[in-house]
C-alpha cells in the first residue's frame, strides 16, 4: 500500500450562525488570508505509517480516557481527521490529533483493526506544522457533562440498551447508569448545572430522590446557603436507616427486603460500600432485629439462668448497677490434672528457650530471626494449649445459674454479645442480706484475725480501693472532657505540641496520644537535595514561627493555650499533625493506601513539589529509564538522540528535555482508592 492511497472526498464546512454575524469585510479577509495560506490536503494514510511528530505542540500526554476514546472510534468511526505533515521515506508526522493515534494504534494492539488502517488526514506544508498544531490544540472547549447526560438518555430513549451505549462508548454500564441518573433531574437542576450554580456532588445528593417536583421541594425546603450536598443528603435519608447501620448489619439487607422493606440506593456511591444503601423502613428494621434477638434468647434460656433479657441498646449504662460473677473452677479429674502439669511444664520449656535465644542468640546471624520466629510460634501454641485446658475447667455452678441471669444484646458494630453471670440489684441485696445473717450467727468466720503487727509504712488506701476511686475519676474527666470540645481541642494540641517540641511535663502523659515526629532530620537523610525543595522551606518557616511563638515550659504551653483563639488552635494543630505523616516507604505500592486518600484529599500534585533533576532522580536510575521520562514526558522517543552519550551527558541532555514538562514518576503518583477510571464523579463531572 502506498503512504498517500488517494485524496478523501472533500467536505465543504458550513458557516456557524456566529460567524456569520461578522459581516461581510471579515469573511473577505478570511477568505484572503486562506488564499495566503493554502489549506491542507485531504488523503489517506495507512496508519502504520503515521508517528507523533516533534513540532506537536501538546508535549504532555495523559491515559486517562484512552481506553474510552479507542472505543469510540471504534465504534463511530474517526470523526476528525489527523493534521499531518510528511516526514520522509514515506513515513508522516502527526501534527495535531495525537492522542486519537495513539487510541487507534491501542486498536491495533488488541488486533481489533490492521497495523494498515486507512486513515483519513489532511497533510500539510512543513513549514505550517507548529502554526497547525497550535490552532487546533488552542480554543478547544469541553463538552459540558450535563451534555453528556442527556445525549446518553436521549440514546436510550432511541432505543439502545445500557449495555450498548456503553460498549460504543468505552465506559462501564454502571457510568452509563449513573448519567441517565442526573440526566432524569428536574431540569431546572441541569440549567443550574451548566451554569455553575450547583456542584456534582449536590446533583448525584438530589438524584437520590426519583420524582422531580420532590427534589425541588427538598432544594427549596433548605436555606440558599445550606445547600451542600451532605445537608441535602440528609434532608433527604434523615428518616431512612443506613444498610452500615449495626441494626441491617444484624438484620441483613436480604432478610428485610425478603420481608418487603424498601431500599434506595445511592448509584455514586461504591457498590461494596453499605453506607451507600439506604433503608426507607427503620421500624420494620427494628422488628425485625428484635424478632431475631429473641430467638437467640431462647436458646440461652436453655442454659438453665433465672432470668434472660434481650435489648437493643449497644449503651450498657443501664445494666451498670448489676453486678458481674465470674465462672466457678472446678477440680479437674486425675487425668486433666495431669495434662495441664505436662501443658505448664512444656510452656516453661519454650518459654526458657525462647530467653536463651533473646540472650545468647547472635543477631547478625543468617538464621537468628528465623529461629527467634519459630520458638516465639512453639510458645504461642504452649500457651494456647495450657489456657485451653485450664478453661474446659470453668463453668456456671447450679447456685450462679439460680441467682444469676444473662442479657442478649448487639454491640455497635451490630454483633451479638451475651453477657452471663449478672446479678440484679434486688438479687444482690437478697445475697447480701443472708451473708449478713451468717456474720451474725458467727462473727468470727466473717472477719479474719488482725495481723499481729501492722507495717508502720502501710499506705492511707489500699491498691485495689485507688484503683477503684481513680477509675472512676477518670470517666469523669472523659465525661466533662466530651462535653467541651474547645477544651478537648486544647488538649490535644497541646499533647501533640509537647511532644512535637519536645516540652514535656511531668505527668502530662494521662493523654494517651502518642505523636511519632518526622522531622527535617529523617526527611534529609532520605531526600536527595531535600533543603532545596519547596516542601522544606515552607515547613522551616513554619517550625521558625511558631518555635518563636510558643512559650519554651510545659506549664506555660498549656497556659498559653488556653488563652489562643481556635483559629490558632487549629494551626498548630495542622502543623502538629503535618510533622506526624510518615509515608517513607521501602517498596512501590501495588494498592492505594492512606497517603493516596491524603493526597486526594489535598488536591496534592507531586509535580508541584518535586522536579526530575540530576541529583533528584536521573543520577539515580539507569540511561534507559531516563530516556523513558523523557518518552513519558514528551512523547518523542529520545534513544537515537543519545547514542553514543557517557551517562553524565545523557543526564544533562534528559535533565533539560523534562524541565517544564511536570513529568513524576510512578512511587509519586496517586493512586485512586477503590475508584474506577470512568467513575461518573471523575470524568463526567
């Protein structure tokens, strides 16, 4: 096949109604200037003998939407044809439409269309290239996703099914679904929607809501400025029972619709997320729930209890005046005094071995934490063994059973949790009453004999009495602490500035927040040329500020604190929990963690904070992976270009190739936790 097959038929462009409205003398002049610059020649070229042309103007390239873009002409067909110039030995240069070669050479990877497509072009003079490229990759508008909304519901209203819209499209069924879902709005939320006045977010809290005039009534039910999408969220499922809830936990979300419950869905919210699921009927919930907990009941009435109770409530505060027996112990037979003697002896044996290793053991040698594994795994295992036999011994005494009872309940993660041995209070004063009538028959075997001699350093209160009375000071403390958040701030900032400047107080450490700082230190002795980043400098300013601001005692911190506005509360707390983040990682991340999350959180661009510098990342790697940055971040392959080149000159010619190109390598780019790339919240909106 020869690179020009023939020319395509030519297309005459119709004039738009606003060019029109510039009047005669400016489509002269158009017309003169066209004559002055003649206008490409349409053709066709296999595409195999197309490449990315050096003056292409769009050097930063991205593969997001490729996939859907492939799919699309695919399907449709190219619909714009590539501005190309030729290059030699029958080969031609894409000036312009780049990213819809590289979605139809994706076509020929997955051998869906020959390496020798016909490709519909228009070639151009050399010297129009760079002028070309600009124009087309300048001016260009984005089609509006409300747009989009209603073209996809228009398609299926012609007739296609969701699955072939999102076949001829590239994307998922569930995009598909979620767009026909905003496309149903009312429209008045749409016109809002294209012009600015509402957010994604607030559309996709709206279409939880079917019927249009009560979508309305919701928006104009709530105050012009308490309209975010969490408020209408809520406005919307306030009387509904999240299916994460610990009632549809317990219940099941198929044992309540099987019962007829009706659900709603939230179709932006992930398929595997139960908070996304709501649930319109609490009170069949309820029953439901409690039907279920009864008959757990009744099998624990079967135990032999006085008296069994079953409760909904994950606050135990009102059982707190029962009183709790532990299980009796009885004699173990010959035989099981015998196994639990030879379960402790072993358990002593591996606990001994597993000292003598810790002591004597080498560390540097090759086996030392293998061994100390095995041994810590025998010991584990003695252990269990020996609780094991110790705990078949336990049991519930007729007598505990006759004064005691048990209370089935859920806990707030919406599992059932019996709690046995509880003695009620009117019980408990009957037992009481006849341990007193046994003292006064016989005084002496209620009271032990006094010591013969008391120790003259004998504390005021017992350790089991200020356990006692100091437990209950600190639910107090917690107590007062949850009731005052401006307090509760104060606290915690200070326990995190303490330890962050290292002003620590005596006693200070009934805050049980631990704050592992990554300073300037540990961040230096990991990144290259750290001292030059921005990143450096911003934090160093910040650390100057407020060491200069902060008083240099833990009595004065705490004082100092007190009297700070919240604003500068939550600065320092900002800070204080900045120096917290450690993400120094020893390998890449396969999946996205917290830092990715963070990061989303932020709107942090790695490309803001870091640039590929000698000292930063080409010194580090091999030629090959620094030409392939720069291949990433121009797309013009650069290997012919550095033959021959010693490796400090190749990381000069690379080094000024990626200056201004935003290029990061992978371990810096995000990760989308638990989000697929055509998620209607991503691209659509």
């Amino acid at each position: 096949m020869t690179a020009i097959a023939k020319p395509a038929k030519k297309v005459v462009p119709r004039v738009s109604a606003s060019a029109r409205k510039v009047g005669v003398a400016a489509a002269v002049d158009a017309s003169s200037a066209q004559r002055k610059e003649p206008m490409g020649r349409d053709v066709l070229v296999p595409l195999d003998k197309l490449t990315l042309s050096d003056a292409n103007v769009r050097k930063v390239h991205h593969e997001d939407g490729l996939l859907e873009l492939a799919a699309l002409i695919e399907s449709q067909g190219l619909l714009q044809r590539l501005s190309i110039v030729a290059l030699g030995d029958d080969r031609f240069g894409v000036v312009a439409g780049g990213r819809r070669l590289r979605a139809m050479q994706l076509l020929v990877a997955a051998a869906r269309w020959p390496a020798d497509q016909p490709i519909e072009c228009k070639l151009y003079a050399q010297g129009q290239a760079v002028q070309v490229s600009l124009a087309e990759n300048s001016g260009r508008e984005a089609m509006h996703p409300a747009d989009q909304m209603e073209s996809f519901r228009r398609l299926i209203e012609d007739g296609l099914t969701v699955a072939q819209v999102a076949a001829r499209f590239g994307v998922s069924p569930l995009t598909v679904e979620r767009r026909l879902k905003l496309a149903r709005l009312a429209p008045r939320f749409l016109d809002l929607y294209r012009a600015d006045e509402i957010e994604a977010d607030q559309l996709q809290a709206l279409a939880l809501i079917d019927d249009p005039a009560s979508q309305e009534a919701v928006w104009d039910g709530l105050s012009p400025y308490d309209r975010s999408a969490w408020r209408i969220r809520n406005a919307v499922t306030e009387e509904a029972c999240s299916a994460d809830s610990r009632l549809a936990r317990f219940v099941g979300l198929d044992a309540y619709e099987a019962e007829g419950g009706s659900v709603r869905r939230d179709l932006f919210s992930s398929p595997e997320e139960l908070s996304g699921i709501y649930l319109d009927n609490p009170t069949m919930l309820q029953a439901l729930a409690m039907d279920k907990l009864r008959g757990i009941e009744l099998i624990v009435k079967e135990e032999g209890w006085s008296w069994v109770a079953c409760s909904l409530e994950s606050d135990m505060s009102a059982w707190r005046r029962y009183r709790r027996e532990d299980q009796s112990e009885r004699e173990p037979t010959s035989e099981e005094a015998e196994t639990i003697e030879r379960l402790a002896a072993e358990q002593r044996q591996h606990a001994d071995a597993y000292e003598r290793h810790q002591d004597e053991g080498d560390p540097e040698a090759d086996d030392y934490e293998r061994i100390e594994q095995q041994l810590c795994d025998a010991l584990d295992q003695a252990e269990e063994d020996l609780m094991a036999a110790r705990a078949a011994l336990r049991h519930w005494a007729p007598g505990q059973l006759a004064r005691a009872g048990a209370l089935v309940r859920l806990d707030h993660r919406g599992e059932i949790v019996i709690e046995r041995g509880l003695v009620r209070p009117e019980d408990r004063k009957a037992t009481t009453s006849a341990s007193s009538d046994i003292t006064r028959a016989d005084p002496e075997a209620a009271e032990p004999p006094e010591p013969a001699e008391q120790a003259s350093t004998r504390p005021e209160f017992s350790e089991k009495l200020m356990r006692d009375l100091t437990a209950h000071r600190t639910a107090a403390l917690q107590a007062a602490l949850m009731q005052n958040p401006q307090l509760a701030l104060v606290t915690l900032v200070h326990r995190m500035a303490e330890t962050v400047f290292s002003l620590y107080g005596s006693g200070d450490d009934i805050v049980k927040v631990a704050v592992r700082v990554t300073g300037d230190g540990t961040l230096a002795g990991e990144a290259s040329e750290y001292a030059e980043s921005p990143a450096a400098t911003l934090l160093g300013e910040a650390e100057t500020m407020w060491g200069d601001r902060l008083p240099g005692n833990p009595a004065g911190l705490f004082r100092w604190l007190l009297a700070q506005p919240q604003d500068t509360l939550l600065e320092l707390l900002a800070y204080c929990t900045a120096r917290s983040v450690n993400a120094i990682a020893a390998r890449t991340r396969s999946t996205a963690n917290h830092s990715d999350a963070l990061a989303e959180a932020l709107g942090v661009d790695l490309a803001d904070w870091w640039i590929p510098s000698a000292g930063r990342y080409l010194n580090h790697v091999s030629k090959a992976k620094a030409l392939e940055a720069v291949k990433e971040a121009t797309g013009v392959d650069p290997t012919q270009a550095a033959v021959g080149m010693k490796k400090p000159d190749l990381v000069s010619y690379c080094a000024s190739k990626l200056e201004g190109t935003r290029w990061v390598p992978a371990p810096l780019r995000r990760l989308e936790a638990q989000r697929s790339s055509d998620d209607i919240g991503d691209q659509a909106l």
